[in-house]
C-alpha cells in the first residue's frame, strides 16, 4: 500500500542542480560552522564538538565498507589503531612532524587493510564479521606485547606537537583546541565529499550491487574481491586519518583505548544509529551519540532529575542513583542503542524521513 | 557457427555427481532447451558453464575460448550472462539501477549506462516503474527486470534459469514473445524450463538431462518421441 511513497526514501529522484534554497542553507551551515570557534570559545563545547567530528569521519569511512558494500567489519579498530600509533611513534620515536607521519599511517593502513582483506573476504556474512574482529585483536594483541616497540600497555604519551610552519610563517603551535577544530572540520567535509563521490559513481553502484545480492553481482561482470578491496581500502585510509587525528588530539594512546574492540563497535554504532548506506546517516548517529555518551558519563541524568524535583537528591533513591548512574552509562547506552535498533531499523535518518514523508503523505491525500 | 561447446564436463560435490560427462554444443543463433525431471542437474550445469562451480572434469569452450575454472565476472564479460532460478533483484535498488549496474559491465560512463538500462526497460515492458525500487516488482516483472538486466551487459550468449517459473499464462506468453524478440536479433539462448508447450515451441534444439546424465539431445520432435525420455520425463500424456 505504501510502497511507492517507501521508493521515495530509500531512493530521491536524481537530482539535478540543487535548489537555490539548498546551496544557501549549505553555505550558511557551513559558515557558521567555520565561525563557530569565535562564537563560542568555551574549550568544553569546542571538545565536544572535535569529538563529534571525529566520530563523523569515523562513521562516514566505516560506511562505505559496511553501508555501501555490506561487508560489516567490527573490526575497524585495526586501521584507526594502525594510524594512531603509526603517527604517534614516528612523532615520539623519530621526531616525524603529525602531518607528515598521517600519510605513513594511511600507507601502513592500506597494507593492514590488503593483509586483513586478502584473509577476511574470503568468507561472508557473519563469518566475516568474525574474522574482521579476530583480525583486529590479533593487532591489539600485538601491540600490547611487543612493549619494545609499542611501550605496550602503558601506551605512548606525546610530549610536544612540533609548530606547524610554512617556509618561515608560523600557522600553528597546537597550543589550543583551535587548529584541532578546523582540521577535524576539514577532515569531515572531505569524507562527506569522499562518501559523495562513490555514491554517484561506477563505484557506487558496484558496491551498492555487492552489498544486495553477492552473487547477482558477480554475473552481472563485477569483480568482488577487487571492488571489496578498494571499498575497504578507502575505508582504512579514512579511520587510519582518524586514528592520526585522534592520538594527536588526546595526546595518549594505548592499545585498549585505540585498539579495543569497544572502538570498533563504537565505529559501528555511529553508522547503525543513524542509518547505514546514506551520506548524512553518520553525521546523524555521531550528533545523537557523542553528546548523549558524554552526558551518560558525567552522571547528567542523576542531576537531571534531582534539578526537575522529581527525585530528592538526599532521599534514598537519590544517593542511589548519584551512586551508581554514573558506572551504569554503559548499560543505559547499550538499552538505547538497542531501543533504536528495535524501532528504528533503518536509523535515526530513515525514521524521521519516513515520519516527515508519512505526515505530508497524509496531508496530500 | 558453434557459440559454446562443453566437453565431458563433470560436477561432483564430495561421492555425489551432479553432472556426469556432459557434451554438447549450440549452434549461434539458436534456441537451446535444457530439460529433465527435479535434480537432474539443470542448474548445477548453469552453474559450471557461468564460473559459479568450477567443473571437477570436463571443458567448456566458449566463442573457441577455453574458459573452464574463470570467475563469473570474467565470463560475463565474455558475453555469456545468465538469470536465476530464484529471482535476485537488487531489492533496494532502483528498477533503474539494477539495469544499469548490467549495463556498467561495458562502459564507465553513468549517462551511458542509464541510457542503455532505459532502453532494455522499454524492451521488457516495464519501462514505467524505472524509480521504483526492485523489491516492490510482483514476481512476473522481477523475471523481466533480470531479463533486462543481462541483456544491458552486452551478451552474445543467454541462460535463463526458469524464467516461466511462477507465472500465469499471459505472463509466460509474454517471456516467450521476448525470447523469440531476442532470438531475432540474433542472440543464443540456453533455456531450462518445465513448461513442456513453451519449451516443444521456442526451442530449436532440445538437451535432457537425467541423474546427471544427456539422456538425449535432438529437435522437440525427436525428443517428443523418444521413449527414454517419455519413460523418465516427460510420461505418456505428451507421446
């Protein structure tokens, strides 16, 4: 019954040039938040909003190998891990400037990811999903082992980021979340185009067939192992800018906090709460759960409550709560996570498309 | 002109032989009927001759080229494409898009190969549901939207697995009239069917299998008349 109105989400007409309306909006987004810095110089909020944007290249590179080709890696981890600690020891080790040791780590991302894929792409569905996270804990293992040249458990501290400077000019010396905030907003535009431009291309389209039907799509002339491959390695070469991005960032690393499978999941999620296969489904999941996860862990809820008068912060229940809220963030975002999955299977961006398509349906007729 | 020439091709999987020492060829051109009972090994033969299965014995040569043990992708690339006995549209995807994901098979450019999948959409009939995504087609234009989809790739050589399967009549009348619109212009087609009346009508050859094995091969007269296939197949009803 409602089926052509279903063929007008999961499919919009192709586009031609777009609106007027559409471009303004784009480019008023866009200003403001390449301005947002100067508006709002609160470091806390400027944090956050880093850590939204890494999620988003996260999500967006994990999309093209598991929304675009179907092949759902849980082992992501591998590649961002890979990137972090590539940059990370030739920062440390061998005095490599960041910017140059990113484009060593997306090399040895690509090689990780040819190595992991020549093994894991032999087997499909769940089997793959198995292997891709056996793949990335034999890395985590790894790297916590050989301590000679990982400093295993006890991760990698970076001590100073070396000024960034172009012939003589100094553009900067990473004292400040400034230049962060703009190199993960120029890192997220750039998968967004990325993610585009596989979309409405040959590519696309094959990725897209892999992901429906395997072996529809191996009659139909495309080259599975190939097409994979290439998906992965876009997808590798992203986390691994990512993993660089992060360490930097943060400064720390150690195999569980860049390498664990936790990560990998968490890469996941991004993509599945906001609607696998789609250009906008990751900025969507990384705006819900980046926000929401930091609001779990400083026991916002407990607070909440007690402010709203609707738990006395001194009564049993509340110490309770204070008491254990905070350690429970996991499990409430796990049940969230689940809740979304449940009812809203095409992702927060499918359901709220199905929503405004079903008012106007109903408007219409 | 021979298209496509199988050499005692054998398929075993573990003790069980699915096709055991099948020979035959097809003429360019011509209508080429696969048939026999349930298990006989049809499909597994589709299978060996697409690069699905790799033959545990045998060759199979096609336009002269020895393309035993080649991926699928290659072989379609070749010219040879095929449909599935159970329909694998690419659900959520466009009708469009799954013709021009054929089509992409011989040109890189997008505008092309939405032109080219336009043009087999006209070809099939169901040019009017190009935006419409595939897993909402009923059965009979899921059959056609395949029959659309392997001829965007290009191909000199068809296999159709079935594709009456599940129709009613007018349906199946119209899958006949496009086999014969595309035996005119030219293109070899291989045909596993059960429909006894469509298969007699279309094909110009006729192959029976039978546990694996050519029980026959000849015109639909001669095989309408021989006893071995009556015995097995066909039943007296159609003697």
């Amino acid at each position: 019954m409602n089926s052509p109105a279903k063929s007008a989400i999961t499919k919009p007409p192709k586009s031609k040039a777009p609106p007027v309306t559409y471009l303004l909006a784009t480019v008023a987004l866009l200003s403001l938040l390449f301005a947002f810095p100067q508006i709002v110089d609160s470091p806390y909020t400027l944090h956050m909003m880093i850590l939204i944007f890494l999620s988003i290249i996260l999500g967006e590179s994990w999309n093209i190998l598991g929304g675009y080709t179907g092949q759902y890696s849980v082992g992501h981890a591998a590649y961002f891990g890979t990137g972090a600690y590539t940059t990370m020891m030739l920062m440390q080790y061998a005095q490599v400037p960041p910017w140059l040791g990113v484009w060593v780590g997306v090399a040895v991302a690509i090689i990780v990811a040819l190595a992991i894929g020549s093994i894991c792409f032999r087997l499909r569905g769940p089997y793959f999903v198995l292997a891709s996270i056996a793949a990335a804990e034999i890395i985590r293992l790894t790297a916590l082992n050989v301590k000679s040249f990982t400093n295993g458990a006890e991760g990698i501290l970076a001590t100073d980021i070396p000024p960034l400077k172009l012939g003589a000019i100094l553009i900067t010396d990473f004292s400040s979340k400034l230049p962060f905030y703009y190199t993960g907003l120029i890192l997220v535009l750039l998968t967004i185009l990325m993610t585009w431009l596989v979309q409405h291309s040959k590519l696309g389209y094959c990725l897209q067939a892999i992901r429906e039907d395997q072996d529809a799509a191996h009659s139909l002339g495309i080259n599975l192992t190939l097409h994979k491959n290439i998906a992965l390695i876009i997808s590798a070469a992203f986390t691994s800018t990512a993993g660089s991005f992060y360490a930097v960032y943060i400064g720390f690393i150690d195999p569980t906090s860049v390498l664990s499978l936790d990560m990998s999941v968490q890469i996941v999620l991004i993509c599945i709460i906001g609607g696998i296969g789609t250009i906008f489904g990751p900025v969507a999941g990384a705006i819900i759960l980046v926000p929401l996860s930091e609001a779990l862990r400083s026991n916002m809820i407990a607070q909440g409550l007690f402010k709203a008068g609707l738990v006395g912060e001194e009564s049993s229940i509340g110490i309770f709560l204070k008491d254990n809220l905070a350690h429970s963030h996991v499990l409430i975002y796990g049940i969230l996570v689940v809740v979304v999955i449940l009812f809203m299977p095409e992702g927060v961006l499918g359901f709220i498309s199905k929503f405004v398509h079903g008012k106007t349906r109903r408007g219409v007729s | 002109m021979t298209i496509l020439e199988l050499k005692n091709v054998s398929k075993f999987f573990g003790g069980l032989a699915a096709n055991t020492d099948i020979s035959f060829s097809l003429e360019e051109g011509k209508i080429i009927g696969l048939i026999g009972p349930n298990g006989a090994g049809k499909t597994t033969l589709f299978n060996c001759i697409t690069g699905f299965y790799p033959p545990s014995q045998g060759q199979i040569l096609f336009k002269k080229q020895n393309i035993t043990g080649l991926q699928p992708h290659q072989i379609c690339r070749l010219g040879m494409a095929r449909t599935w006995q159970k329909v694998r549209p690419l659900v959520k995807m466009s009708v469009l898009d799954n013709v021009m994901v054929g089509a992409l098979c011989r040109t890189n450019s997008l505008k092309i190969a939405r032109e080219i999948a336009m043009e087999q959409l006209k070809v099939v009939h169901i040019e009017h549901k190009t935006n419409m995504p595939a897993g909402g087609l009923p059965i009979g234009e899921r059959k056609r939207l395949e029959i659309a989809r392997i001829l965007a790739t290009n191909p000199e050589l068809l296999l159709l697995d079935e594709v009456m399967g599940g129709l009613n009549t007018s349906e199946s009348e119209e899958i006949i009239q496009l086999i014969l619109e595309t035996k005119s212009r030219g293109l070899t087609q291989m045909v596993i069917e059960h429909d006894m009346k469509a298969i007699m009508r279309i094909s110009d050859r006729i192959v029976v299998l039978n546990s694996g094995e050519k029980l026959a091969e000849g015109t639909p007269a001669e095989i309408a008349d021989n006893q071995e296939v009556i015995d097995a197949y066909l039943g007296e009803s159609h003697a």
